[in-house]
C-alpha cells in the first residue's frame, strides 16, 4: 500500500511539473542588433538595408537584394569611424543580453534575447526556441512604439522561420503609465545629478524618423509616438517640451520636425536644451554619436547649454518596469500582420 501511494505521489509530482512547465511562459526578448565590432559591420548593415520591411522599395526581390547590398557595402566605410568613436561599439548587443538573463532570473523561466540585424545571432535564437516546446511563448520587442517597419519586421521574421510555432507579441508600451513614469524618473534623475531644476530646461524628445509613406499605409507609429510623447510631457509642465524625429536615411518625406531642424531653430528662453531620446531603450549609434556629435553642438552653437539623458536601460528601474510590462495584453502574431495587409501596408 505504502508503495502504491508513493508511486502516485511520485506521478503527480511530475504531472504537477509538467503543467507548470506548459503554463509558464518563455519570453523572446527581440532588439534591433548592433555590431559588436568591425566584422560585425557590414552583415549588419546588409542585413538591415536588405530588410524590404525596412527600406521599403516596389523593387523586385532580387533587384531589391542586389541594389542595398550595394548600398550597405558603401555604407561600411562611411559610418565605420563612427562606430570606432564609440567606446564600446554598439552596446546595444550586450545590454539586451544582459537584460534577458536578469529577467530570466527574475521569472525563474526561459528568456531568450534575439538580435534582429546581427545574422550570425539568428540560428541559435532558432534553436533555442525549438527546444522550448512545452513553453507557450511571449515576444516583447524593445521598441516603445509600434511601426511594420521595426516590430512587424520582427514578427515576420518568426512567422517565416518558426511556422509551426506561435508565439503572441506585446506591440508597444510607449503611453503605458509604468513606461511613463520610469521616463519621468528618469528625467528627474538625470536633471537631480546635476542640480538643474525642470522651469530651466526645454525638452527634445527624440524617436527614430519614419517616411511619410508609411504613415499613409496606415502605420500607427506617428500616433503612438504623439500619445506616449503627451502622457509624459503632461507631468512636465514647468518645461517646454517638443517632439522631434530623427535619423533620416534615403530619399522622401520623412516624419518632422526633425530633431535636426529643431536644433537649428528652437528659440527658447531656457537655458538648458536636454535631448530625450524616449524612442530608443539602449544607447547605440544614434544617441552616443549622432545626438552628441551632430545635434548637441548645434545648439551650443547658438548659446543653449545642451545636454543629452542617456537611454532608460541606464535607470535602475528598468528591469523591474521592463518585467511589469511584460505581462500586458498580447496580441497573436498572425492578427499582427493582418492588420498590416487590412491597412494595406504591405509591400
């Protein structure tokens, strides 16, 4: 009898570990890639220009292919120094390691980081989520505002390479009220460190730019860039606040103001200009050179004392903020990209 009792014991105590195991989730945890170093630069480069969800040409797929790899190996030399002025490359790789293993640690279940544009990264991502079988599976993006371009690129890639896996998606967190207040305490962090007081300072807030023709598609980028931007500013009102979009690359109509037009014009009677790059999570290319190196000095230029707040990934909230987010509303990803092709947004 003891033994019978044992043994169904023993069993339901690995049904019970079972069932744990199905209803927990693993979390994919995708980021845009950076290059790690120089021979990381031109994959990187090729597979981001090549990526039609990207670059959006009505080229034919290998015209499309063979004309921005052309382009990204002329590229290479051009933003290579840019790079080597970094101190570190792009960190952008690291931090996003290093954010899924202590989210890993934190929910005690598998967090799997994923570098969009670094190809060498792919096949073990692939695999990792392969032997995930048991596990229902979140994505969570490290982009606060939802674009095809970004996101949905993301999702695609998935639904191409894993077909017979599903994984649900949590699109954007850009006006979710804990996104909005670790970006005010972030802000108010930074400004404390220097002894500047908020009625002294005009805020640029910076996201990544957008062509025009995409918003048109029906994208919901530039509305969702307005309302996370309104929610944060509405805390802020002791400082003038604008929005502006930077990083333009190509021919078209770009989302504007740019964050360089602004630079150039802006007239305030504040002090201080600080830029706030709330679109990007981790610092990379676009904050570490191209904010301090093209934009800062515009405006020390014209008097302003102009300073840039680094990337949320720096706010000792993050993790906490990040891990709360991601138990929001999912979306399926197929629902994802029906959405594009009802907007007609697809290529």
């Amino acid at each position: 009898m003891r033994l019978i009792v044992l043994m169904q014991c023993f069993t339901t105590l690995i049904f019970t570990k079972e069932l744990l195991i199905m209803t927990t989730p693993a979390y994919v945890l995708a980021n845009f890639g950076g290059p790690r170093h120089a021979e990381d630069l031109q994959d990187f480069l090729i597979s981001l220009l090549t990526d039609r969800d990207v670059t959006g040409t009505f080229l034919p797929k290998f015209l499309h292919k063979h004309l921005f790899t052309f382009i990204a190996k002329k590229r290479v030399s051009k933003v290579l120094s840019q790079y080597q002025a970094l101190k570190n490359w792009s960190p952008i790789y690291s931090e996003t390691e290093n954010l899924a293993k202590r989210l890993s640690d934190h929910f005690q279940t598998p967090v799997i980081p994923f570098h969009r544009y670094l190809p060498s990264t792919h096949q073990k991502t692939l695999d990792t989520i392969r032997s995930l079988n048991t596990h229902p599976i979140i994505g969570i993006p490290l982009f606060p505002h939802f674009t095809y371009s970004v996101t949905g690129s993301i999702v695609r890639f998935f639904i191409k390479e894993l077909p017979t896996t599903s994984i649900s998606w949590i699109p954007q967190f850009g006006s979710d009220p804990k996104f909005v207040s670790i970006v005010i305490s972030h802000i108010q962090d930074f400004l404390q460190k220097l002894e500047i007081v908020e009625k002294e300072c005009c805020f640029l807030f910076s996201v990544h730019g957008l062509p025009l023709r995409y918003i048109s598609r029906g994208d919901p980028y530039n509305k969702q860039c307005l309302e996370s931007f309104s929610a944060i500013t509405t805390h802020l009102k002791e400082a003038e606040s604008f929005l502006c979009f930077q990083s333009k690359f190509g021919p078209g109509k770009w989302l504007s103001p740019s964050t360089a037009e602004l630079c150039r014009n802006v007239r305030t009677k504040k002090p201080y200009i600080v830029v706030v790059p709330f679109g990007f999570i981790s610092d990379h290319l676009e904050t570490l050179y191209e904010i301090e190196q093209d934009y800062l000095p515009i405006l020390r230029s014209r008097g302003y004392q102009a300073l840039r707040i680094p990337a949320i990934y720096n706010s000792p909230l993050w993790i906490s903020t990040l891990a709360s987010i991601m138990q929001n509303d999912k979306v399926d990803a197929q629902k994802l990209i029906k959405i594009g092709k009802k907007q007609n947004y697809e290529f």
